[in-house]
C-alpha cells in the first residue's frame, strides 16, 4: 500500500503562533506544531508537506495543487473561514477530501467566527483541541 500524501495547509497569522494570543492559542509555534505533526504522520503512514499562506490567492493555488498530487489535505484557513467562497469553492473543486480545522472552538468565540463557509464543503471539522484538532485530522486520514 502506498503512503497517503497529505497537504496541510494554514492561513493568515498562523505562522504567529506562539506570539499571537498565546491565552488562546497556546505557546506552541508553528515550526513545533509542524514538527510534531510530522512524527505522528510517520507512526500513522502518512507523509505531509506544510503550506502557510497569508494570502486567499495562495491557499486556493495550494488547494488546486492538493487535488492534483495529494491524497487530501487539512486545512486552517484562519480568519477566511468566515469570509471566503473562493476558499470553499476551490475545496469543493478539488475532488479530494479536506478536513476543516481549528484550534480553538469558534463556536464558543465571537458571533462572527461561528458561521463557517467552509464546513459544508469538507468532509469534516475538528475544532477546539488546540494541536491535537490537527492530530485528529491525521488519525482521520490514516482511517480512510
């Protein structure tokens, strides 16, 4: 059986963790983040490459790349969750399977974090763990 491939992809301010808001976001930086998904990858049979953009342009292109050489992807696409129908309709035209992820539970945030456009196009969501919500998305993919 061959190595699923998988795409991990993070949006605006992500590449601050650590810095930004550590009371909700942790201390963990993304360089430790992506370190220690790469391990769990390795257990579960996966292999990952991490894509961080600030940019919508960015995380469709990555998006369309995912669909063309990817198994899936996860996707933490920041604040557009809230605000892009670009970023769902490229998850939606990529014919592979895309997990929605959060660190925290926006559900429990502010009124305009709890609509998201993009949860009706992933095939999941995992929200409010903190690193683990990425950790679930691994396990899921490792499943299926």
């Amino acid at each position: 059986m061959s190595v699923k491939k998988i795409l991990v992809i993070n949006g605006p301010n992500i590449n601050l963790l650590g810095k930004r808001e550590p009371s909700l976001y942790g201390s963990q930086t993304l360089d430790e983040l992506n370190a220690s998904l790469t391990k769990s990858a390795e257990r579960l049979g996966l292999e990952l490459e991490f894509v961080q953009a600030n940019c919508e342009g960015k995380i469709i292109e990555t998006l369309h790349r995912a669909g063309a050489e990817k198994d899936g992807a996860i996707l933490n696409a920041g604040g557009y969750t809230h605000t892009s129908v670009s970023i769902r309709d490229a998850v939606l035209s990529i014919q592979k399977p895309v997990i929605e992820v959060h660190l925290t539970n926006p559900a429990a945030r502010e009124e305009f974090r709890r609509v998201s456009l993009l949860t009706g196009a992933a095939v999941g969501v995992v929200a409010g763990f903190g690193a683990r919500s990425y950790e679930l998305a691994l396990y899921w993919f490792s499943l299926n």
